[in-house]
C-alpha cells in the first residue's frame, strides 16, 4: 500500500459516502458490528485510521443509534477508535424517495443511458434535495470542530448537490466528488424535467475537483454544462469550469481493486482445494469452465449474455457437454419492479436453457444466487478458463479486474463488452459488443479455442498492466491532484 496519508498530514479529511464503513447490528448475542465488503472501504479505511479523519455516512445499522452519540459520532474501528464516524440519520421515506426514488429509479438508469427504466417523480427529487442538505449541514458541522485546514470528498450520484450546498456554508472548505458511474451527454440528461438537469449541474460545480472514470464521461460532463448552464465558462483543454467566481476542474482517474489481496486469496491453501473441487466437478481432461460475476442488474448485460450462450449451444452443438458455464447473480435493489422482474426473466432463462440442452450428468449453466465472500470468489475467478462481462454501460466495471488479478496461473480469457470503463483500460482482453448476438457467439467460440500461450501471453499482459494501476495508484493520483488544486487555491485565487 502507498503512502497516502502525508497528503493529509496537514488537513482534517472527511470523506462522504452512502454506505458507512461499519454497522452495528443487532445479533442474538448483543450488538455486533459490519464491515460491509467493498473495495472503497478497504481501501479507505486504512487511510482514514492513518488521518484519524472523519468517514459521515448513513447511519442504517439496527443498533447505530444506540451505538452513536447525540450528534450521530462513533468512533472507529470498535476498540480502537482511529477515527469518527458521523451517522446521519434516514427515515424509510428518505430511503424510499432519496436513495430508491431519484438516485436509482432517475439517475441510475439515465447515467447508464438505459432509459426505457427512466422514472422521475417530483417527491423523489424533493426528497434527494432534502437528504443532500442534510449531509451537507452534517459535513459543515464536522469542518467546523478543526480549525486548520479541512477536505471533503463526496462519493457518487447520491450526492449530486452536497457540494453546492456545502460551499454555500463553508466557503473556505476543498471539496472534491468522484463520480463512479457513468456520467451521460446532453441528450439523455436533457430527459430530466427543466431545472432538474441544471440544478443537478449546479451542484456538481461546486466542487474544487469533480473525478470521473475515463475521458468520456469527463467531456460529457463538460459538453453538459456548455448546453445547459450558460453563465459557466468551459475550457474543454484544461478541463475547467467557471461558474459564479468559482472554478471547478474535471479529470478521469479509473478505479481500481486491491490487486495483491485478489492474488492472495486465489493463492491460498483453501483456495488450491476449491480450484480442484470446481475444475474436477466441471472441467475434467479438456472440458471448459466459463463465469460470470454480476448483480442482478439491467446495466450489465444478463439477458443478452444468456441469449448468447442459448445460440452458442444451439449452433455449436459439439459444445454441449464441453464447457458449463457457472453464473453468480447476487439479487439487488430487489424492492424496484425493474429489479424483481430481472430476476425472475434470469431464473426462467436459466431453467429454459438447461432443460433444452442438458443432459444427465451434465447441467449448462449453473446458477448461484447467494452472495459469495472474496475469498471463495478469487478461487472461482482463478479456476475459470473464461469470465463474461457483458455491460450495457458501465463505470469500470471491477468484476474484470478481480478476475485479472485472480488468475495466477494465466489459464484464462477476459471477453469484456467495449461499452465498460475497463475496456479503456485493460489491453489483452477480447471486446464483445453485448448488443450483438452472433459477435458475442463468435468471442466465445474464439476464447474457448484459443491456446494455451495466446491465453497466457494475453493474461501476462493485463495482470503487468494491472499492478501499476491498483486502488491505491488510484487513491495517490486523486490525493495528488486535490492537494495540489488546493495548494494553488491558496497562492492565487480565481
């Protein structure tokens, strides 16, 4: 890990996010605590013990507030106390309008430019305004208790107007906001009612440093500010924004994983025996293994990759009994009827298709719908010959890049749809375009005949790449570039 807390050293560090590093959950045996998994938490969290900063999240735990003083504050890590976390407290109402409502029945499906499931309604926008004000009074109040100088990076779509409001309170205060999905261009953000897409726009302004994945949605973004906010000034070269005296700058900084965790799991003891149990059960003498790595979600390509593997079976015939395919869909956000009905088509497709080519001792697709821990994921990863990612859009998409970083024995091929963040990345892997069927079949077919050197001479390559570009590269070049804006803010200002 890099050395990313002297950036801080000087600085009170509040980071904003949806979900908060740990829970206090009420357990048969008394309050017990979370570590949600997640590749922003292990990586932040080292940093946020270092800086002793201030992690202000949602407080959704079932013991949080019994846990947390009357402004909300903990510290953690239990026992040790490193730094604070800041609970801010949601009614259901705010989950349902805020967090279900605009950010994942408006801005999800608009970002990913998916927008037949596009749904606006005025009280989730209402809603999504009120519950950002209130993160934002929470991160002014947190600035307020230091009296150096203080950061505050905002995570995601869910905070698209913290920064504004932010600003307005704590003039003084650096905010930065990596933004991890998808950022759309004029046409498809114009679909938000008259004042909403501006407004929304506004909000981001007021950031010091707005973080995106790739160039892409970098100009995007900007190409969205020219059309609708007139009085901003744009300098697409320097990649700059002007608004109201202040000046925001944009950038792409790709997220990452934390790649020699990934290979320490697939490289362990427990990991070799699930490797031979998974190769033995499914790819004996020169039988294939294929996988795929999803949450149930309309953005990533499911129903297209099932109707592929329909076709690859069908044409190819010989295939049958050759290659099983193991798919784990891990169910979400299953209380929206977009979700609920994706699932479902899955579970029927899955069915379908093994009930026209499977034999006895043979099942084509086998479907696992629990969440699986890292650790058993990196021995899957590593024991495929192939992994699917098949996104219709998508940020990066890190299911590439644990598989990547799992495969320590160079065995197996990455089909990646171009339409993900990692395709701009990753050299080595085979693009599929998920929207063509018979492209798509061809991929597959190539992955499963290619050789063993191709196949190791293409891992080699991206598993190179990946080691110089980790989360934590990703965490430095962010820190770099926000304390270094900072920095310049102070010897001349706009």
């Amino acid at each position: 890990m890099l050395d990313i807390a002297h950036y801080l050293s000087d600085c009170k560090f509040i980071l904003v996010s949806n979900r908060e590093p740990y829970e206090h959950m009420r357990g048969a045996t008394g309050i017990e605590v979370k570590q949600p998994a997640g590749g922003l938490v292990s990586a932040l969290d080292p940093t946020m013990r270092l800086t002793h900063g201030t992690w202000v999240a949602w407080g959704s735990g079932t013991a949080d507030r019994e846990t947390a003083d009357d402004s909300g504050r903990v510290l953690v890590p239990p026992g040790e106390g490193s730094y604070t976390l800041r609970r801010v407290w949601l009614d259901q109402a705010d989950v349902e309008g805020y967090y279900h409502g605009f950010a994942n029945r408006a801005l999800w499906p608009l970002c990913h430019m998916l927008i037949q499931h596009f749904e606006f309604r005025t009280e989730f926008w209402e809603r999504y305004r009120a519950v950002n004000l209130r993160f934002a009074h929470a991160v002014a109040d947190e600035a307020e208790r230091c009296t150096g100088r203080s950061m505050a990076w905002i995570q995601d779509y869910h905070f698209g107007l913290v920064a504004e409001f932010l600003r307005a309170m704590r003039p003084s205060l650096f905010i930065h906001q990596f933004w991890h999905i998808p950022f759309p261009p004029p046409d498809i953000l114009r679909l938000l009612p008259i004042g909403t897409h501006e407004a929304l726009l506004r909000g981001l302004l007021g950031n010091d440093l707005l973080e995106f994945q790739v160039d892409r949605h970098t100009e995007n973004f900007l190409n969205c500010v020219e059309e609708f906010i007139p009085e901003a000034r744009v300098d697409h070269g320097r990649q700059t924004v002007t608004f109201r005296d202040h000046r925001c700058t944009v950038g792409a900084f790709p997220i990452s994983i934390d790649v020699e965790r990934f290979e320490q799991m697939a490289s362990s003891a427990d990991a070799e025996v699930h490797v031979n149990t998974l190769r033995h059960r499914y790819a004996k003498s020169d039988r294939q293994l294929g996988l795929s790595v999803d949450r149930v979600d309309y953005t990533k390509g499911i129903p297209e990759r099932l109707r592929a593997l329909d076709t690859l079976w069908c044409e190819l015939p010989e295939l049958r009994g050759r290659f099983t395919f193991i798919f784990v869909a891990t169910p979400s956000r299953t209380n929206l009827p977009a979700y609920n009905s994706l699932e479902q088509e899955v579970l029927t497709s899955v069915q379908a298709i093994n009930a026209k080519y499977g034999t006895k001792d043979w099942t084509p697709i086998v479907l696992i719908s629990d969440n699986v821990d890292s650790d058993l994921l990196a021995a899957a990863y590593r024991s495929a010959d192939l992994c699917l990612v098949s996104s219709l859009q998508d940020g990066m998409n890190l299911v590439a890049k644990e598989f990547v970083a799992s495969q320590v024995d160079e065995r197996g091929v990455l089909l990646l749809s171009r339409f993900t963040g990692a395709a701009e990345e990753i050299e080595g892997a085979v693009l599929i375009n998920p929207f063509n069927i018979d492209g798509f079949v061809a991929a597959i077919k190539t992955a499963l005949e290619m050789s063993p050197d191709e196949r190791r001479r293409r891992m080699r390559r991206m598993r190179r790449q990946l080691h110089n570009t980790t989360i934590f590269e990703w965490l430095d070049a962010i820190l770099l570039r926000a304390t270094t804006i900072m920095s310049q803010q102070h010897a001349t200002p706009v």
